[in-house]
C-alpha cells in the first residue's frame, strides 16, 4: 500500500513537474511575442514617423520653392523690368535728339535690340515663374497658354482636352500644384523624352472625381531605377500628395511615358 502510494505521488509530482513547466514554456513564449510585437510595434511606429518626417521636410522644400518662385518674379516685374522700360524709353528720347548718322543709327539698332530683348527675356522668365494668368483667371487659360508657347516652338505637338469649368477645381493651392505637376512633365518630354506628341486630358467624372491623364511618345525609361533618384518625379508625388491626389505612372524603355493623376478629395489650404 506505500509502495503503491509511493509511486502515485510520484506520478503526480510529475505530472505537475511537467505542467508547470508546460506553463512557464507557455508563458515565455507570449512574454516572447509580446516583445516581438511591441519591438515591431515601436520600429513601425518610428518608420511612420521618419516618412512623416521626410514627407514635412518635402513640402516645406515645395513651399519654400514656390515662395521663392514669387519673390524673384516679382523682383524681376517690378524692379528690373520696371528699370528697363525706363531705360527703353530714355534711349528712345535720346534717339530722336540725337543727331543722326550712319555709325550711330547701326548703334542705336543694336542698343535697341538688346534692350527689346532684355524686357522680353524678363517678361518670359517672370511669367515662367509666376503665370499671372495662372492667378488671374485660373489654371486651364494658364495651361492654354503654357501649352501654346510649347507650341510655338515646334518641337512638340500638344493635344489639350478638358470638361471642367473653374469653379470644379477645390482652390488656388490646387491649381498651382496642377499646374507645376503639368509643367514638370512637359519638361521631362521635352528635355529627355524626346517626344514629338504630348497627350494632355483633365477630365471630371460623373462622380465628381478629377482625373488627369498625361501621355506621351517619347523614350520613356526605367521607373523603378529613375524614381528612386529622379527628383523631379518625387517633386510630382509630392505635390501630389499635399492635393490629396492618387498618382499612377506608367513607363519603360522605348515604351512612351503615361502619368495618371486621381484627385480623390479637395486639398487643405496651403499658404503659397
């Protein structure tokens, strides 16, 4: 009768030996993942951060170019263009009292000349900067007029179509964006595509969602190489994302280039 209780107690000491070891197993392997989950937790959490730290530091380099931009045009406008078109004038007073002969009208032709074409020169790089038609009467004259200067110098044909009207754009902030995005992409067609046609479509659904299509025949490239260092395309995504648009991009090498820009909801104001 010992013998056999001897041998249940020990069977039970046992039992339980192997239980509580089963139970602290247990409880290290949820202390584990535990851990784990609260490591990964906090390593996401300092990833979100850095992007969202990343992401301020993009729009604030954004407003900070577009702050910039105003500045030297309006320098440009009202200080050395304002100063020419006194010195154009001046020199045309002094033309007319000047006594004239051939060494001095082949002069006075030429003087003119550079005057006429500095004033252009300012003119174009004030309005390349700052589109006072962008601000006045709102971004598609500005990008009838942005496509037609493309136009004019036949590098390029730019087909344009659109059924918005102003009033179905959010605000100023997403103009202006709209209109960089635009300009951003013609260059690259123009300088490294070499594109003979640009497609432009701005189109707003039934649903009210705004989509622009931007495509053209160029030479395209590699996206995921040219992404990771091109920073004009991250300019793009960016300003993408401050007017709370979906950007969709679409190349490869001898492919053509096609950009996709969904605006899913109106953008908060910006103070550009």
């Amino acid at each position: 009768m010992e013998s056999s209780l001897s041998s249940t107690e020990i069977v039970v000491f046992f039992g339980a030996g192997i239980l509580i070891m089963i139970a602290l197993a247990l409880v290290m392997v949820s202390y584990t993942n535990r851990t784990q989950r609260r490591i990964m937790t906090q390593r996401m959490e300092t990833q979100a951060a850095e992007l969202r730290h990343q992401q301020e530091l993009l729009q604030r380099n954004l407003l900070v170019q577009e702050e910039e931009r105003q500045r030297i045009a309006a320098q440009l406008h009202d200080d050395i263009g304002s100063k020419l078109g006194v010195l154009h004038l001046a020199f045309h007073r002094l033309r007319r009292t000047e006594e004239k002969e051939a060494d001095a009208e082949s002069m006075y032709n030429e003087i003119n000349y550079l005057i006429s074409n500095a004033l252009e020169t300012t003119r174009r790089i004030s309005h390349e900067l700052l589109p006072p038609t962008l601000e006045d009467f709102g971004l598609l004259e500005a990008l009838y007029e942005f496509f037609e200067s493309i136009r004019k110098t036949g590098a390029v044909e730019i087909r344009f179509e659109h059924n918005l009207h102003r009033s179905d754009l959010p605000d100023a902030t997403t103009e202006l964006h709209l209109f960089r995005i635009l300009q951003e992409l013609c260059n690259n067609s123009l300088k490294y595509a070499r594109a003979t046609t640009i497609e432009v479509d701005l189109l707003k659904s039934d649903t009210g969602i705004i989509r622009l299509n931007y495509r053209d025949d160029g030479q395209g490239f590699d996206l995921q190489h040219t992404v990771s260092k091109g920073l004009g395309l991250r300019n793009l995504q960016n300003r993408a994302k401050m007017i709370g648009a979906v950007v969709e991009i679409r190349t490869a090498p001898d492919q053509g280039f096609e950009c996709t820009l969904q605006l899913m909801k109106p953008s908060s104001d910006h103070p550009i």
